[in-house]
C-alpha cells in the first residue's frame, strides 16, 4: 500500500514566517504552497520552492482568499468568476517564481475557507476547477475526498486525487468540523496516526456526529500551521511505515 503526504506550506510573508517549513519538506512528499493570497510573497515562494526541489517533493499552488489577517479562513463575499479569477492570477505567480527555481507546479489546492467553500458548493468548484483548466489543462486538482470539489474536478476530465487530513476532524457529510467547533483539530500525533492506519485498512473515517464513512485517498495532508505539525508528521511516518505502508509521492500527470 502507497499514501502520499502533504502540507500546506510557504505560509509566512516578509519577516514573519509559520511553521517549521525546513523541517516539514524533509518528511512530505508534495507541498501546497501559499501564492500570496492568505499568505505568501515572492521571496517566499522561492525559498520554499528551492528547498522542495532540493528534497524532491511535488510542489502544488495552494491559492486562498486575500485576506492575510485571517489567514484565508474567513470567507469574503465573491462571484465564481471572481474566484475562478482570483485563483488564476495566484496559481499564475507561484508558476512564474517556479520557473526561476527549475520545478515544475503539478497540481492546485484551494486553502481555507475557500477550499471548505468549494468542498460544499458546486458552483465555486465549477469555477476554480475551470480556471485551472485554462491556466495549464495538466495541473491535477487536490481535491477534499468526497466532496463537490472532486466531483467537479471529475465531471471537467481534470486530473483528480483525493486527500484526507490528519488532524482535522470530520462530520457525518464529508464536511471538516470547523475550527470553532469542538472536535475540529486532532493534536495528539499517536491519536491522529492510529486515525489513519484504520482508515487505511477499512476505508471508513471516523465523524463527530455519526457513523464512520466511506472515503477515497491519495494523499494525507498535515497542516504545517499546526503546533507540533513535525512531530505528528513524523509519528504519521513511523507509524504507517511500521504497518507496511509506503510514503511515496504520486504520479501528477
């Protein structure tokens, strides 16, 4: 058995850096990375670019709503043409800081508030999935498993794998918990990876409000935001490599 790992990362701008970006790239397998959206610049962008070539990680644009004081996690008020415009323009920037660095940009996650969006929304996904489709009709989408996001990725002949998180909870229709909500972040690094290894063995995911249900992965995703994100992301390595499972990046097209 093979999972991808994943995080979110670049995630700082100018002097103020988040997370422990070195240290993260060196236990992932792809990395999302903010592009200048919910956060990101240029210079930071390049720094993560160059050390995720260095460790051969698959590098993916990982836009958001503009809105650095909250970190993208509020949803702004936009048409889907605005945000299939806005995802453009960022997915847009990371491409061209790539090309500097000599590392292809293979996929796109949306961050946020506006991946949550597009998770339960059909018609924000059309226009995300869309854009990116216009911007390079190559680049994979990374979509949350089950959700509207992967189905429009789907239904538009788009590259498409699906991710799962850690240290996020679930509810009963496939949505994240959100953050205000007890249950939403998983902090305990054994806790999380045991989480997986059932998950991988039966293909049912554990929810705060009922049942486990049934769900498809290609890739897990650590927030690299996280307090503690390196060492949940090696309890993650340890323990599903204990298992059999092998960490290994997947094939974008």
């Amino acid at each position: 058995m093979q999972i991808d790992l994943n995080a979110d990362l670049g995630e700082g701008f100018g002097p103020w850096t988040m997370g422990d970006d070195a240290q993260m790239l060196s236990l992932v397998t792809s990395a999302s990375i903010a592009c200048g959206g919910h956060a990101g610049d240029p210079e930071t962008m390049y720094r993560t670019l160059m050390q995720a070539k260095k460790n051969g990680v698959n590098v993916g644009a990982h836009p958001g709503y503009a809105d650095r004081e909250g970190f993208g996690r509020r949803v702004i008020p936009m048409s889907p043409d605005e945000i299939g415009r806005m995802c453009a323009a960022q997915i847009g920037a990371l491409m061209g800081v790539a090309a500097l660095v000599g590392v292809p940009v293979t996929y796109v996650k949306p961050h946020g508030a506006l991946g949550n969006l597009a998770a339960r929304d059909r018609a924000t996904a059309d226009a995300i999935v869309a854009a990116v489709r216009r911007v390079d009709p190559k680049l994979a989408i990374l979509a949350i498993s089950g959700t509207e996001s992967e189905a429009a990725a789907r239904a538009a002949g788009a590259p498409v794998f699906s991710e799962i998180f850690a240290d996020r909870g679930y509810l009963a229709s496939g949505q994240l918990v959100p953050r205000n909500h007890d249950g939403a972040m998983i902090h305990d690094a054994d806790e999380a990876a045991a989480r997986l290894m059932s998950f991988l063995q039966t293909g049912l995911m554990p929810v705060v409000d009922g049942d486990p249900i049934k769900l498809a992965a290609h890739s897990i995703c650590v927030h690299g935001d996280s307090p503690g994100a390196v060492d949940m992301t090696r309890a993650i390595w340890k323990h599903l490599t204990a298992h059999g499972v092998e960490i290994k990046r997947f094939a974008f097209p």
